[in-house]
C-alpha cells in the first residue's frame, strides 16, 4: 500500500476548542475538529475487525489502511509543515528554477 511519504509533518494548532480564548475562536476549532474526524471514521470503517485469530498479513493491512486514513485526513484538514534550513529560499519558484536551468545550459555552451 502506498502511503505519503514527502510530507514532514502537520500543522494541527487550532483544532483544541479548550485551548482558544475567544468564543467564535472555540466555535472554529470545534468545527474544525468534528470535520476532521468525520473523515478519519469514514476511513477506519474501511478496516478490517482484528482479533487474537488475525493472521499477520491482516494486521499488516489494517495497520497500512490505518495510516493511510490518517495522513489522508491530516492532507485534508491540516496545513502541511515546511521545513525552512538556512539555505532555504522561500521565494524560489518554478519560473526561477527553468530560468537557473537555461543559464546553466547557455553556460555549458
């Protein structure tokens, strides 16, 4: 089973109503929380019933449709965290990048 592999975690800050001080703020988390979970039972009801008589393929197939639905649901309802280091250029695109890719090319010739 194929499963995201590119992406280095989310950002899920905002989805705890305890944690918000201003009403519409705890109404918005709440919202956002209860969206998010309707999307992870959707995805777990697709897994099968594991019992002490699971064979070890099932638990490996329950364990992938596990985390499938869950970076599913966190693709859906999260924003993606980027990793900035220090030669990170945020700015970059990829109009830049064909560019940088011409100049290379020009001076190789």
């Amino acid at each position: 089973m194929e499963t995201s592999t590119g992406t280095m975690g989310w950002y899920i800050s905002g989805w705890d109503p305890t944690k918000e001080s201003e009403e519409e703020d705890k109404k918005k988390a709440g919202e956002r929380r209860e969206r998010a979970r309707r999307c992870y039972l959707a995805g777990v009801g697709r897994s099968p019933v594991l019992s002490d008589c699971s064979t070890e393929e099932e638990v490996v197939k329950a364990a992938g449709l596990l985390r499938e639905t869950m970076t599913t649901t966190l693709d859906e309802h999260a924003r993606k965290l980027k990793r900035w280091c220090s030669w990170s250029k945020p700015w970059w695109c990829e109009e830049l990048k064909e560019l940088r890719k011409d100049l290379g090319r020009a001076r190789r010739k």
